[in-house]
C-alpha cells in the first residue's frame, strides 16, 4: 500500500462569537406555571359542563393516560423514534372499534351510517395491518448477529388468555368483562410504547401492541351484538383491509417510510371522521337501533371534534405523502394571504360547529357536519402544503398526535374507555415528539406551522473561495485517519447511498480505523429515519450516536465526512446572531482536523442560509451526486487496502 498521508494540523483556533441566550428564570417558571394554572383550571370547569358520572370517568381516563404518554415518549432513544412513530400508528388503527360499533346491514351495508362505519372498519385494517408489519421490518434490521435469541411470540399466551376469559366471561354473564378486556388492551398498548424505550426489548414492545390491538377488537367483536350477517361483514372488511396493509408495508421500499407512514395517518383520518358522521346519523335517527347514548352537548362536540381532527388528519396526511413521495412540490406553498385563508376556514369550522351545537334538527346538524368536513379538510390540506419539505419530521409527529385525538374523540363519543384512553396514550405520545423536534430546530412549533424561519436581524456575509477535493485525495485522509465521524443528511436517503456507504465503512473499521456515525434529530424527512435506513444497509446500531453524545468528540477527530447534510452542521447557528437559525443545536462538524462536505452543489439548505464551514481552512468540497462519489470513494478504500 501507498505510504499513510500525514495529516495537516488543525487549524489554529478562531475567537468566534457565540450566541448565549441569558436564562429568564422567573419567567420560564411563571410561563410553567400559568401553563398548569391554565389546565387545572379547564379541568374544573369540565365539573360544570360534565353530564354526569361517565363522562367525568372518561376525563379521568384521558389524563391519567395523557400523562403515561407523555412519560414513555421521554423514554424512547431517538434512533428509535422512526419504530415509535409506526407502532403508534398501528395502535391508532383501534379507530375499526368505533366503526364496528356503528356497523349494521347484513352481508353488505343497507344504509349511508353502516356504509361508512364499515368503509371506517377496511381503512383502520389496513392502517393495523401495515404498521404492525412495516415496524417489524424496521426492527429486525437493527439485530445485530450476535444478539441473543427472542421468543417475542410467546406473548401471544397472555393475549389468548385474555380473549379466552373474556369469552367465558361474557357467556356466564358478568357485564363487566368488556371493560376489564379493554383495559387489558390499553395496559399491553402503553407498554408497547414503554418497551420501545431501547433495542432490547422494542421487538416485545411490537409484540405488545399486536397483542392489545387484537385484544380489544376481540372485545368489540363481543360489544356489537350484531347478527352473524354482520359479523360477516366485519370479517371481509378487516381481512380484506389488514392484508392490503401488510402487502403494502412488506413490499415498500424503506427509504419510503416517512410516506407511508403519512399514507397511514391519513386512513385514521378518514376513519374517524367517517365514525364520526355515522354516529350522528344512528343517533339522530331513532328507527336506526343504535344506542350509543344521547344526542347531548357532550356527544355533539365529541362528535364534531371526531369529524374536524379526522379531517384535517385526512388530507393533512394525504398532502405530507405528496410531498414525500414527490407527487407534490416540497417547497412551502405560499398564497397571497395564506394566514387569512386559515382563519376564515377556522371560523367557517367555528360557526358550524356552534350551529350543530344549538340546533335540534337532524338535516340541519347533518349539513353542518358536512360543512366542517369540507373546511377542515381544505384546512388540513393548505396548512401542510404551506410547509416545506424539511420541516416533514415535524409535521408527521403532529399528524400522529392529531390521529390520537380524533381516536379519542370517538371514545368520549361511544363512551368507550379503550378509545379514549389509546387516543390519549398517542395524541400525547405525538405531541411530545413534535415538542422534541422543534427543540432540534430552536424553533416554535407555531413557527413550523406557519412557515419560515424567524429573522433574528441581519445576518453576516459569509465571504470567502472554498476548496475543492477530489475522490483520491479524500481516500488518502480517510484511510490515514485514526478517528473520523461520517455526518448523513437527507441527501444520503436521497442518493440511497446507505448500502455504499455501510461497505465503506465496514473496511475502514477492519483495518483499524474508529469510525462512527452523528445523526441530528432533525435530519431525514421522518425522525429516526437515517438510523434506520443504516441498520437496514447493516450499520451496527452502537456506532451510531445523536447529535448531544457525539458533539464532544469532534475536536479528537481526524476527519469528519459529511454526507448531504448542510443546515444541521451550519456554524453561522452558533456564530452569527443574526443568522435565521441561530440558536439551533447543530453537529459541530468544524472543530474536527479535517471536514469533507459531499453535495451536489454549493447551496444553501432549507433555511436558505450559508454555511461559513463550506469556506473554513480546514474543509474540502467534494461536489457531485453522493451515491456516485460513495461509490468511487468505497472501490477505491478497497483498492487501497488490497494493493
């Protein structure tokens, strides 16, 4: 082999003003507090408004599993966040509970109400049956050889057991076997969630929510009370839907999760907002024989809650998949007075809202629940159009909370615990990473929402002639390197480049280079993603670190390779005040003795700011498509070590 290059010493460190945010310690505490203040004091005035007994059960059931929500989430290692997103979703498919208890016909639906609550039962299957198998492959490729083996299908005993007593149960008599069945399945469902705490115990925790999921349909199946004809029905609609699910989620490829996951949520939608109207009409209709209590206030705003938050679910989710899958442009959609468009659709959601509250007559609360659907389904749809395509990790972890609610929606509808308390477990579980990833930006959720990045003030000029490397050259640093770190962005996912770059490494480790990989939270399209598309390629998951533990070792490091990644590495957030994401925790990829950022060209990411790292002494440029510099850069590491 050719003779190691010596490498260059590190540049001599640069004064470098930093931005310090001075801490409002009062403040902070005051806000935190009139937070609580706040929430304690809605709760109290839902004694007012509370019809009775059940319902201030089922408020109880929505807190106490908000709060379990938001405990395990904390829990979860981000590399698993994408497994969490889809396990979350599958569970969020228990919407088929609500759309069984409002089935009706015979074989085949007789009315409008039956035909949608079965049309809500084939959506919700396949949303179960997808996200339960795709959350299995995602899991199974971060097994590495040397584990130990698993028996996760042994938990399919207590399951059996749960369904078996509930049988005997319901035969002998005792009403309140149901309950006890559903609780059971919320138990398995938290802890499915909890189990996803770390790789050792996240294949359990799917096993877990299958195990709960099945659990409380089988509880439904003995809640409907329908006729055989029925329960024919149900069959086809849930074999039919779950194995579409599976089919789809066992043959799409994995550098489509984040689409398909927004593909999933947008079933949940449509299930709970096609619950929701059929629940209506059953009980606003006496001839219909359904009881699911009264048409009250209570059931009414449940009602409107169901359709507007399926809705916005729907083709909030349906225009994210769009996006992802390239159907649509990723840029943010920017009308002419966006803002004001939301607003008049909000309040178009407002009045008929109130209308439907106010008003006795069925054709009259039909129509505005027909209103509310078309507004809050354009809303939905604009309000994600008018978010770029970087800031998708956001905006899939708030769909995945919206489908908890709108599950939870359809409890407090149905005066069903084990909706309202899985609604709750996800709602929250998807609010709290939508909370995470903002943090991983500095920036508001409302930030997110309505777009853009906020302008601190005026940005500093970079100025400045980068330099460029070529393949040959950045082999040499690599392969003299002890220590180096590769940096993935969205570029690598998009290059599919992951199976190279996997090859890459596994020889540089085996001739004795340490070499890791950093991961920003935020990079990707889908939180986790990255970490998942490197186990797929079979990336040891313990050489892959987030951004808080691997930002010490940079200054230690030899050379950083930075692959399709620009604004999580971009100093100006630490340097520059004024630069629009300033504050915004990055990978610190310039302390390192020697950085090579791979993209295809020189611009700027998302935020449409420049990287003063492209023009620092210690960084080369090596420009072009990534998969193809992967490529040459792997065969000749290869070469390298062989000649």
């Amino acid at each position: 082999p050719a003779p190691p290059v010596e490498l260059p010493p590190p540049p001599p460190k640069k004064e470098v003003e930093t931005v310090v945010k001075e801490v409002d310690v009062y403040g902070e505490t005051m806000s935190s507090a009139m937070t609580a203040t706040a929430g304690l004091g809605g709760l109290m005035a839902l004694g007012l408004a509370s019809p009775g007994a059940a319902f201030s059960s089922m408020v109880t059931k929505f807190g106490l599993s908000s709060v379990a929500g938001y405990q395990t989430v904390w829990g979860v290692v981000p590399a698993l966040h994408s497994p969490l997103m889809s396990v979350t979703n599958a569970i969020s498919g228990l919407t088929a509970v609500g759309g069984m208890l409002c089935m009706g016909g015979g074989l085949l639906p007789t009315t409008t109400a039956t035909a949608l609550a079965s049309s809500a039962v084939f959506a919700s299957a396949v949303n179960i049956g997808g996200g339960f198998a795709v959350t299995q492959r995602m899991l199974d490729m971060f097994k590495r050889p040397d584990d130990p083996p698993e028996y996760n299908y042994l938990y399919l005993m207590p399951g059996a057991a749960v369904m078996g007593a509930y049988g005997l149960g319901t035969a002998a008599g005792y009403a309140e076997m149901t309950s006890m069945a559903y609780l059971s399945s919320s138990l398995c469902c938290i802890g499915a969630i909890a189990s996803l705490a770390q790789q050792s115990t996240a294949r359990m925790g799917n096993m877990l929510g299958v195990v709960g999921v099945s659990t409380g349909i089988a509880a439904a199946i003995g809640d409907m009370g329908a006729t055989p004809a029925v329960y024919g029905q149900l069959a086809g609609a849930m074999a039919l839907g779950g194995g579409a699910g599976a089919a789809i989620a066992n043959h799409m490829k994995i550098t489509e999760l984040p689409q398909m996951v927004a593909a999933f949520h947008s079933l949940v939608g449509f299930a709970a907002t096609a619950t929701s109207v059929a629940s209506y009409m059953q009980l606003a209709d006496p001839a219909s024989g359904m009881d699911h209590g009264t048409l009250d206030a209570v059931h009414k705003t449940a009602i409107y809650l169901g359709t507007m938050i399926g809705a916005v679910t729907l083709t909030g989710s349906a225009t994210a998949f769009g996006k992802l899958h390239g159907l649509l442009s990723s840029a943010a959609l920017s009308l002419p007075g966006k803002n004001l468009v939301n607003i008049g659709l909000m309040a178009t959601n407002v009045g008929a809202g109130a209308m439907l509250l106010t008003s006795a007559d069925p054709a009259t609360g039909l129509a505005c629940l027909g209103a509310t659907t078309i507004a809050s389904s354009i809303l939905g749809a604009h309000m994600t159009a008018s978010i770029g395509g970087a800031d998708m990790p956001v905006v899939i972890t708030l769909l995945n909370s919206y489908s908890g609610y709108a599950l939870c929606a359809e409890g407090f509808m149905l005066n069903n615990d084990l909706l309202t308390t899985v609604g709750a477990l996800i709602g929250s579980s998807g609010a709290i990473l939508s909370y995470i990833m903002c943090k991983a930006m500095n920036r508001s959720l409302a930030n997110v929402i309505l777009g853009g990045f906020e302008e601190l003030g005026t940005a500093k000029k970079v100025e400045g002639v980068h330099t460029e490397t070529n393949v040959a050259d950045a082999v040499d640093l690599m392969t003299s390197a002890e220590r180096m770190i590769i940096v993935p962005g969205y570029g690598l996912a998009v290059a599919g480049a992951q199976y190279t770059v996997a090859d890459m490494v596994k020889t540089l480790r085996e001739k004795g280079v340490d070499v890791k990989f950093g991961i920003h939270p935020v990079a990707g399209r889908m939180p986790g993603q990255l970490n998942v598309l490197l186990a797929e390629a079979g990336v040891p998951y313990d050489i892959v670190f987030e951004m808080e533990e691997i930002n010490d070792d940079f200054p230690d490091t030899d050379l950083v390779l930075v692959i399709g990644a620009n604004d999580t590495v971009n100093s100006a957030a630490l340097e520059d005040p004024g630069s629009p994401i300033a504050g915004m925790p990055v990978l610190e990829v310039w302390n390192s003795k020697n950085v090579i950022v791979m993209k295809r060209t020189m611009g700027s990411g998302y935020a449409a700011v420049d990287n003063p790292v492209f023009y620092k002494e210690n960084t080369s440029m090596l420009l072009g498509d990534a998969k193809t510099k992967c490529s040459e850069l792997t065969s000749q590491v290869q070469s390298h070590y062989s000649s």
